[in-house]
C-alpha cells in the first residue's frame, strides 16, 4: 500500500482534469508494478510536489537507496529521463531506471530535508544556482526535446489576443515590451540543454551516504534553447525586488552570457508566465491581470 497525499489528489484534479483523476487512480498500481519489476521495497513515507509521487525505496539486491518517481506523462515531464541520461549524473540527479511510455524514473536518492531554500543567505544561494546551472548548459541539448524557438514562435501568435483581455494598462504595456523583447532575440533560439525550472526547492543536497558532490539538480522539465530563458525562476526566489539587478548580473557573469540577451529571453519568461495567467483567469471566469512580482521584474530588466 502506498499512501496518496490529498494535496496531489487536489492538484492533478485542478491543473490536469480528467486526466489528473485518471493518473491518480492508477497511482497504486503503476506503483506496485515498478516495485516489483526493478527489484524495490519501500522504506519511508511518500513524497509529492503537485505533479508527481515520490516514493524513497532501497534496490532489493544491492540495498542501494533509491527514489521512485511517479509521474502525469505530458510535454514537459516526457523529456525528464532523456536529460537526465544526457547529464549523467554531472550536476544533477543521477537517472538509474526509466519507462518511457509511463515517465517512471529510478532515481538516486539524495536528501530529500536538505533543498537550497533552506539556506539563509540568499547572495549564497543565487551563487550555488548560478554555477549549477552554468554546468548544466554547457552541454547540447539532445535530439528530440522541444525548442524555444517553437516555444517563442507559440507565445508571440497568443500576444494581439491576450493583450486585449487585460484590463490594466500597465499590464498591457507590460506585455507588449517582452514579446516586443522576445522578438529581437527569436532569430537565435540557442541549441543548450536548459532546466527551465532551477529554483531554489529544485535543488537538493547529496545523500550522506553518497556525498559526490554538494548540491544537485532535480525535477527538470528540459527543453533545448539559449541559456537566458533559465534565469528567471531565481529571481522570484524569496521574492524581492531590490534583488532583481544584483541576481541577474551575478548570473550573467557567472554563465558568462550577453546580458542584453539574457535579458531578453527572461522576459520572454515573463511573458510566458502573463499569458498563462490570463488563460487561468480566463478559465476561471476572473478578470486577467499579471503576478505583481513578475511585472516588477520585468520593469526592473526593461530598465536596464
């Protein structure tokens, strides 16, 4: 038996509809399956971000912990193995097992009590993030994941639509000057293997165990493009906006990237999040408007 938290139960409901319900209903079997089939027995309780059921396991044969990772297949989590396998264990969790057609993944374990947002300082932590993902890009992306040349191509045909639903002027504006950005830079989409979701709880310590290196990346949602479009989940962050600049240069000059376009593709960030936030409003039948914290940024990097 494998215990299902009603917080993903919730959020597969709310974000994946009937799909959501039909992957939690086959959790306890795809579960039981896996166990069986890799050699797994459990040996802690579950753990769950809103798209994906952890279990902590040991290999029955060697005695070797591992982590279960149950998952929605979708555009996004498809991707997941084949970056890991490409980074091999080089900055991020190590990929021991994979089922394509399900998106299960065998992970090494790591200490789950340990994520990067537990630390206090945050210059620190924006610095460990900023080398880790300096890493992670230098490599090519793979053949077969999805680009941010499409990705940008899709958010700048939504523009003239969801522009017109924002009732706020400034909000308009807003979104007008990142796809205004994203156009200058879409020419050159970039060929790096990005993370896309490197925050701060993305990034979790080594197991004691198996101490290989201090801190390593989880639970990316890869796509292949330029390095600026990975910035921005650091700078909300423990969201403030004085922080915005000091984050941004230290990231640019620590990947060593033309801060123009970087600056750029993390405002085509912004604009991703914006025409996400009107398509929920729109779906819930609220009035559209932008995150606050995403429009102060924007604002911050717009005046550079």
């Amino acid at each position: 038996m494998i215990e299902i938290p009603e917080e993903l139960v919730r959020s597969q409901a709310n974000f994946n509809g009937d799909a959501g319900r039909a992957f939690i209903a086959a959790l306890p079997g795809r579960a039981e399956r896996f166990l069986d089939e890799w050699g797994l027995r459990l040996n802690g309780p579950s753990m769950y971000g809103w798209a994906s059921l952890v279990l902590p396991v040991v290999r029955a044969d060697d005695g070797v912990p591992a982590a279960l990772k149950l998952q929605l297949l979708d555009e996004e989590s498809a991707g997941e193995g084949l970056a890991l396998r490409t980074w091999a264990g080089d900055g991020a969790v190590r990929l021991l097992a994979e089922d394509p057609a399900t998106g299960t993944l065998l992970l090494e374990r790591l200490d789950e009590t340990r994520h990067l947002s537990t630390m206090e300082d945050d210059r620190a932590a924006v610095g460990i993030l900023a080398e880790l993902l300096a890493r992670l890009v230098t490599v090519e992306a793979p053949a077969g994941l999805r680009g941010l040349g499409e990705v940008a191509a899709r958010m700048l045909a939504e523009v003239p639509d969801a522009v017109k639903l924002l009732g706020d002027e400034d909000d308009r504006r807003v979104l007008l000057d990142c796809a205004a950005a994203v156009r200058e830079v879409m020419g050159e989409p970039g060929d790096r293997l990005l993370h896309w979701d490197l925050h701060y709880d993305n990034i979790l310590a080594a197991h004691p165990d198996d101490p290989r290196e201090p801190w390593l990346a989880i639970d990316p949602k890869p796509l292949a493009g330029d390095p600026g479009f990975d910035l921005l989940p650091a700078l909300t962050d423990n969201f403030d906006p004085a922080q915005t600049l000091w984050r941004f240069d230290l990231m640019t000059e620590v990947l060593g990237l033309d801060r123009d376009r970087a600056r750029a593709w993390s405002l085509g960030r912004v604009l991703q999040n914006g025409l996400w936030d009107i398509e929920d409003a729109v779906e819930e039948g609220e009035e559209p408007e932008l995150d606050e914290e995403q429009v102060l940024i924007a604002r911050n990097l717009l005046a550079r």
